[in-house]
C-alpha cells in the first residue's frame, strides 16, 4: 500500500467531509527483541504494527482519532466521525496547523540501515549471550546478573496536511545491554551498559558492552555512606544528559504559558554559567533523535536554545507558539493518538575543553555521581533533590563508593555554578552530555 497516497486522500476526505484543515500520521513498523538470564533465553518477542492517525479542524476547534483498520469502509466512518467530533468540542484560538508548510531539504540523514533487518535471528540472540558472557567473564565478583537484552526495530512514517505537505522518512534502531550483579560480603550491587544506534556498524561489540558494564558494577562494591556536607559534586555523562532532560523541560513553549518554569520572562538573560550551551540538532547524521521534518511537517534545523548561558528562545510547537507569541521551532513530536506536543531530537551540552579526570583532581573533597535515583525536582522553584549514589573525591582522587545519599540544590543555582565542562561527549542515545561540575551542594548522609 502507498501510505503516501493513503494519507493524502484522507486529508482531502476530511476537507470534503467539512473540516477546514487536516493532518493524518501513518506509522508501520516492526520490532525485535530478547532478552537472556545467565545464558538461558528468557523472553523472545517479534512483531510487527501499522496505525494511523487523523486531526481536523472545524474553524478553531479540533478532535483527533486514530485505527489500525485500513480498510476503506473503516477510515471513511473514521474520517467522517472525527469530524463530527470536532464539530461539538470548544474553540480554542490557538488551534490550527502551522501558518505555512516550507519546503523540507532533502537530505541523507542516514536513518535506516537494511543490516539490522536481515541479521539472523541466531546471531541477534548470541549478541545478548556475548555480552552477557563477557560480563561474567570479568571478575569472579560478578556472581549474577538481571540480564542482556538486544532490541531491534525498523518504522515508515508518512506525514500529510492540509496545506500541500507530504513526507515520509524510514528508520532503524539496534540496543544492546547487560545488568551485572557483584556480591561481597552478602552485599549486592549492579550496574549496566548499553550502546544504542542506527546502524550495525556504529554498536559497540557485545564483548566491550560486557566488560563495561562488569567495571561499573565493579567500582560500586564496598560502598560507604558519608556525612552530610556541602561540596562540589561531579555528574558524569549519564547523569549530567538528566540535568539536561529538566532544562529541556523548563525550556519547552508548553512549560511557559502553564507558568510551570523558573525561566519563564528570562529570555535573553544570563540563567546559566557562560560553559554551559545547549543544542538540540535534529539534522545529526544518524542520530537517534533525527528527523527531516517534525510532528506537523515543517522542516527541522539546528536549534541552540541556550548560548553560552543566555536563554535565546523557547522550543515550540505551532499550538504552544501561539500560546506564547512566539514561532514555532520545528520542535513537534507526535505519535498516531493525540496531537503533537514538543520534544526534543538529538538534544546535548556541548562539549568543553577539560578532561574529566582533570575536572576530578581539581576537587579536593566533593562527590562524583553516576547515578541518580527517582524525581525530584520542581521546575517552577527550581527545587532540586534526589537520591544519588556515585564515587567519594579527596585530593583529586577516587577514594571509596558513595550510596544511599539524597544530593540537593536548586537547579537554576546548579545551572549558574557549573564551573568545569569535560571533553568526553558521546552520544549512546539522542540525549548527551559530557562530565559537568557544580561547586556546591548539600549531600545528605549519615
């Protein structure tokens, strides 16, 4: 079936129908996945999925509705109900598509590969099994494990509107991970690993995935509590790309007119120390957030939302735009059910100039901290308090594992005191950071 054509005669059905604009999201995809517990499978899954989704517009009202019955009599009942629908619900003036579809660049995102597909069931279950193995293999310490997963999948979608859009774009994406478990003492810790990209080539070997994960868990055997103190603390990459998630958050045009984040009317102004900018590059070549247009067809480009701790602008949808006099970003993301709302692509702090072991040995007594445990944080107040558990510094070195520890602030003075960004970005999904300090906060102990 042509998903292109199929889309865009339901948009003119719509318009036949009554509705004075009209948007329909097809997707199709397929999954793979398996999961292995001390080399015995324990979960297989494949399979496959097509759906699509219908918005319309009766002047400023709107409803949306979505089916996984493509057959013709199905989605004329479709299309006729949600216009209906759209009829009796309240106006809303922010309600419409974009103002204009540009056109979109055609341009090679290198989003699909055709590897992924066609590796062999056998070898995608001995890639989880090698990975896991590995793990094993790294210390007898290791006396468990919850587990290796790979995880595959491929998906067409195909976006057409009112306003004389059509696109389509295809991907893929291939993950694999292992969780250790090391016991001593009677005490158990875990840790993980993953890689996770578009193409076969770009995924680290089960083998290295393994014994990454097997040091992790390694390094957190023995762990000590501290006392309460106030000291510099260290967010690595993982953790640092979760900072970054909550300035997405307080950054997005929704956040904004709910009057739900500390940055609202701070555009322009310095919220943030001069290491610290933010880009969100949706044109990334085979990123794992990258898309040639967004959830209402306008093109996607290079956004850099914060400079050098400048808030330049807000990340918008056309609906949280209007709602705030602003532009859209290209900023839309959207699934079958629902409308679109914003969301981020391949989002990171850019990189510094300083090695993050050198960020650690200019601490002479502060806390490194690989892993941050549940949510804690008001975007409004800037509140910022979670659980934490990581690596204890004195001298510039990494003296003992820390947990069961709750770190507090808050972010907007977190943000303001980061005084040393590391050189070590990478990306293993389509959130980055590299190594981030912040000169004070308080570590709640013993």
């Amino acid at each position: 079936m042509d998903y292109r054509n199929l889309a865009a005669d339901l948009v003119r059905k719509a318009r036949t129908s009554g509705a004075d604009a009209a948007d329909v999201l097809v997707a199709e995809g397929n999954e793979f996945s398996v999961s292995i517990r001390k080399g015995e499978i324990e979960t297989l899954k494949e399979s496959g999925s097509k759906a699509l989704g219908i918005r319309v517009f009766v002047g400023k009202r709107t409803a949306n509705s979505y089916t996984s019955d493509f057959t013709p009599a199905a989605l004329d009942v479709l299309v006729a109900d949600t216009v209906t629908m759209a009829r009796v619900t309240g106006e809303d003036p922010a309600a419409g598509l974009p103002e204009e579809a540009p056109p979109v660049a055609d341009v090679d995102l290198g989003l699909h590969d055709p590897k992924i597909d066609a590796l062999p069931t056998d070898e995608r279950i001995s890639r989880a099994r090698r990975a896991e193995a590995a793990a094993f293999a790294a210390s007898p310490a290791i006396t468990n494990s919850q587990g290796a997963s790979y995880s595959s999948g491929e998906g067409h979608v195909v976006l057409a509107n009112s306003l004389g859009f059509v696109g389509s774009h295809r991907s893929s994406s291939v993950s694999l991970s292992v969780v250790p478990i090391a016991e001593k003492d009677g005490v158990m810790e875990r840790d993980y690993w993953y890689s996770s990209v578009r193409a076969l080539e770009g995924q680290l070997s089960p083998e290295e995935i393994g014994r990454i994960a097997a040091e992790r868990t390694l390094r957190r055997v023995g762990a000590q509590k501290i006392a309460t103190c106030e000291v510099p603390i260290v967010f690595d990459p993982e953790t640092a790309a979760e900072l970054l998630g909550h300035l997405f958050s307080a950054m997005s045009g929704y956040s904004v007119f709910r009057n739900s984040t500390f940055l609202k009317d701070r555009l322009g102004e310095q919220v943030a120390s001069p290491l610290l900018t933010v880009v969100d590059d949706p044109l990334r070549y085979r990123g794992l957030g990258s898309r040639p247009f967004d959830g209402e067809g306008l093109p996607t480009r290079r956004l850099v939302p914060l400079e050098k701790g400048v808030l330049r602008h807000f990340l918008c949808d056309t609906y949280s735009a209007r709602k705030i006099g602003a532009r859209s970003t290209g900023s839309a993301r959207r699934g079958v059910a629902g409308g679109p709302g914003v969301g981020a692509s391949n989002l990171y702090f850019e990189a510094g100039t300083t090695p993050p072991e050198e960020i650690v040995g200019g601490v002479e007594r502060g806390l490194l901290v690989t892993d941050l445990i549940g949510f804690g944080v008001d975007l409004v107040s800037g509140d910022f308090s979670q659980g934490a558990s990581g690596h204890w510094i004195e001298k510039g070195r990494l003296v003992h594992p820390v947990n069961e520890v709750t770190i507090a602030g808050n972010l907007k003075q977190m943000l303001m005191d980061v005084d040393a960004v590391g050189s070590d970005l990478e990306f293993r999904g389509s959130v980055a950071a590299p190594t981030l300090r912040v000169k004070k906060m308080t570590v709640s102990g013993r």
